[in-house]
C-alpha cells in the first residue's frame, strides 16, 4: 500500500501549474529561513549554493537551510552544488583597484608578489604566460577591460589597454576565442565535491569543461564520494568555453544536463553569437534526452530594481518558448535587495509564454524510432494523452527515465510523476512540465494504479469522467522496467 502523502504537502507540491523550472541562488539576501521558506512557496524549484564563496562548513549549513525550508513549505527542491573551477583571475592591487586608460602599458605577471598598481597586477592563474601569445586579445572583468597582448616575456605577459576603465582585485580573465589550459577540475572541485555529497547535493554543476573527459573524471569523483551515503548525484556541464562548443555532443552524452553560462561563453566568443548558441544548444539538449538550464543575467536589474527591464522579460520568455528545463538567478537572489519579488516576477513570465507556446507533438515523432520498450511507452502515453485531450498524465516511476522522455516534448497536460524514492522526487524537481510526488509502494500494480487515482481526484486534478493517462512497469520497482500504458476515466 501507499502511505498518504500530507494534504499540506500535496498541495504545495501541486501548485503552480507551471512548466518551465526556476533555479535560485542562495547568499546572503536569502539566507533569512523565513524568506527562503516564501521563495520556495512562490516558486523555487532548484536552490543553486554556489561554492566559489564560503568554506566547507557553510555549505552544508546551507543545505540544511534549504531542506528545512523545503519542509516547512511541503515541498522538495533540489539542490544544485555549483563549483567553482579554475581561478583564471588577476592579483589584489595596492589600493583595491586601477583605472586603465586606452594605449596605456599593463603588466600581467605570473611572478609577482607584491600588490599591484597602474603598471601592473600579480596573476592566480600562473599558466598564463605559456596560453598566450602576441596578438592574443584579454578580456578582464567580463569584458569590460580588453588587453591585447604585445610580448611574453618570462613570467611577464605585456599587454597594451584597447579598452580601459576600473580594475579591481581579483576580476576573471578570458582569452578571446578560448584556448587557456587549466583544467575544470581543481583539488579545491575535489574537496568540494566531497563536501556537496555529505550532504547529497542532487545535481553537481562543472565549471568549465572543455570535453566528455572533464565529465567523466567528476561523475567518477562525485559517485565515489557519494557510495558511502548510497547517494547518485546527477551532474551538469557549464558550457563557458570556446572551446566546449565544437565539442557540446560529446559533452551531453558524458552529463546529465547542460547550463548555458552566458557570461564566460559570451566574453569568449561574443556577445552577438550567443542568443544563437543558446537555441542550438536547448534543441541538443531535448533531442538528447538530457536537462538544459538558462543562467546569467536573466533579471539582472532586479538586484537593484523591483521590477524587471521589458528586454529581461522578453529574455526570459524566449529561454521559455525556445524549451529550456529550468531558468537561472544567480546575484538577483544571492544578493539583490528584492529575491522574493523577482522569484514571483519569473513564475509570471514563464506562465504566460508557456500559455503562447504552440504544441507540435506529431511532428516531434515522426521519422524517430524508439528502441526501448520503457522509452516507447513513455513517447505512446504522451501521443494518446494529447489526441484524448487527458487532464493528466502520471508516471510511476523509480529512476524517473520515464518522467524525463516525457518532459523533453511540448505538451499541455501536466506530467505528474509518482516515486518511492526521495532522490528520484528532488531530481525530478528540475524536469520540464513534471510535478514529482513521494509515493511509497507495496509491489502491487493495482494497488498503486487505484491509489494514484486516488491522489489526482483528491486535490481535483480530475474528476469524475476525466481521462488521465497512466504509466507503470510490471513487476512494479524495477528501474527501467515500464511496459505498461493504461488510459483510465476517473470514476
């Protein structure tokens, strides 16, 4: 038998009727449990810690954070840790920062240990020197301060200014159209890594991977670190280098999802190339049957503002209509004065551009072929749901393969995904149109088939006379294992 799942908790999990994902940061501005508590209420699906500040310990109080909040509010959310990755940064400067001005001589040295000044700043990234040479372009600050390299001369890399302003301690560097060797993975990833599986982070996020490698040495570190808790996160390349664009097939068949990181991607090969990459890289995504999130700048006034750019709404709605699982926030909600407003301005916007959204569903199957049994049912339930016009249609599933073949196609109809596993209910949290419920089960097909009638008529998902269709595998539990569709009228 099942056990009943809370009113309180079915409720919550079962609202809003939104499809597209929201991805929050968490720092200082929504640290307060209150608050958190209000954005997971109003929309959170996914809280982002980001391990590129804080130590060890922080991060595993934050997620303590996160899970209590989630509880209170009857909800689960994943947890996505994000690492930091290589340091590709200058020095600290004498007085905190410079004002480069065009034609001006600067000094990027890898050797230097004393404070920077006008002249010159120390590097974190000591491979510098050997990744570049004359003619190169550096891009500082997110592009804000370009350098073109004029000699290499030991440890020193001698740049004039192309374009000047404030540099400050600590800014990233980019090189022009990639091509800097440091690896994704640091011995401070490593640790982390760790530190993100002692508490059982669902997704791990890989800053800067340059191919499948990359992935696969932190899928191995990460399941590692992870056995001792039975614990099997779930991992998500950054697509933020050049260099990870020629290779974006290799690198999805290594993860479980992909983040189009805007910022480093777009100071590497452009501003005016990424809206493009973007769509090709949500439509790779979908059409591998992997999980594509939307990151950097999505509501950046709203850190200051309490409203959104009509530009950011429109940002916004196009990651929506162009697929993407999940939007991002990072400072909006890590450090902005108005987090809770922004969650509930994005729940606004992916509502109503999902409610423009057209629905191609033939079109999605034809010509394809599907060599799995558990994958056919899946795309079958999803055919027939839409030509009966269901109300809804519900998957019983363990690993939540099922839920996640279903999500990557437009449809209409909510996808409701019951699990006996608490992992497989927060991973799921980040799947396109699916809404994941606990459900514990006895074994029984039946049994199950009657009691997840039972939840959908209860909170009036459907009513009597209402077709739903149902998905399930027999014998029931066997990851992998669903062979069975059933289309039902509520009675």
């Amino acid at each position: 038998m099942f056990n009943a799942v809370p009113a309180a908790q079915l409720s919550a999990s079962l609202r809003p009727l939104r499809a597209t994902k929201i991805v929050a940061t968490l720092g200082p501005a929504s640290s307060d449990p209150a608050l958190l508590e209000e954005m997971i209420r109003a929309g959170v699906n996914v809280v982002r810690l980001n391990f590129s500040h804080g130590v060890a310990q922080d991060h595993i109080d934050r997620a303590r954070l996160v899970r209590e909040a989630a509880q209170r509010a009857g909800r689960e959310v994943a947890i996505m840790a994000d690492l930091q990755g290589p340091k590709i940064r200058v020095g600290k400067f004498a007085e905190g920062k410079v004002l480069l001005v065009p034609g001006a001589k600067f000094v990027l040295d890898a050797s230097r240990a004393t404070p920077g000044d006008i002249d010159g700043v120390g590097l974190d990234y000591k491979e510098l020197p050997r990744d570049v040479r004359p003619g190169d372009v550096l891009l500082l600050n997110d592009g804000l301060i370009v350098l073109q390299v004029d000699l290499v001369r030991g440890e020193e890399v001698h740049t004039t200014v192309r374009l000047g302003g404030e540099l400050s301690n600590n800014k990233g560097i980019n090189k022009q159209g990639g091509g800097l060797t440091a690896p994704a993975l640091t011995a401070k990833d490593m640790e982390d890594i760790k530190t993100a599986m002692s508490f059982q982070a669902d997704y791990v996020a890989v800053s800067f991977p340059k191919n499948a490698t990359d992935m696969e040495m932190a899928r191995q570190l990460a399941n590692v670190a992870a056995a001792e808790y039975r614990h099997k996160p779930s991992l998500i390349a950054k697509i933020e280098r050049a260099e990870a664009i020629p290779r974006l097939e290799e690198i999805l068949k290594a993860s479980d999802g992909i983040m189009v990181a805007r910022g480093d991607l777009a100071v590497e090969v452009g501003n005016a190339a990424v809206p493009a990459l973007q769509k090709r890289m949500i439509k790779l995504a979908r059409d591998n049957d992997k999980v594509v999130i939307t990151a950097t700048q999505m509501m950046e006034s709203m850190i200051t503002n309490p409203v959104p750019t009509r530009a950011e709404v429109s940002d916004v709605a196009n990651a929506v209509l162009d697929g993407t699982d999940a939007v991002m926030l990072s400072a909006e909600t890590a450090a902005g004065k108005y987090p809770l407003e922004t969650i509930k301005e994005m729940v606004a916007i992916c509502s109503a551009a999902e409610a423009a959204e057209d629905v191609e569903l033939d079109a999605d199957f034809t010509g394809k072929t599907f060599g799995r049994i558990d994958q056919s049912i899946a795309m079958g339930a999803l055919f027939t749901a839409h030509h009966l016009g269901a109300k809804a249609i519900v998957a019983l599933t363990d690993s939540g393969s099922t839920a996640l073949w279903m999500s990557r196609h437009r449809i209409h109809i909510p996808i409701y995904a019951l699990t006996p596993r608490l992992s497989t209910q927060r991973k799921m949290a980040l799947y396109r149109n699916v809404r994941p419920l606990l459900m514990d089960s006895s074994g029984e097909r039946d049994t199950a088939l009657l009691q997840a009638e039972a939840h959908l008529v209860s909170r009036n998902i459907v009513q009597t006379g209402d077709v739903y269709a149902i998905t399930c595998g027999e014998p029931m539990g066997a990851p992998g294992g669903t062979n069975m569709l059933k289309i039902c009228k509520a009675g």
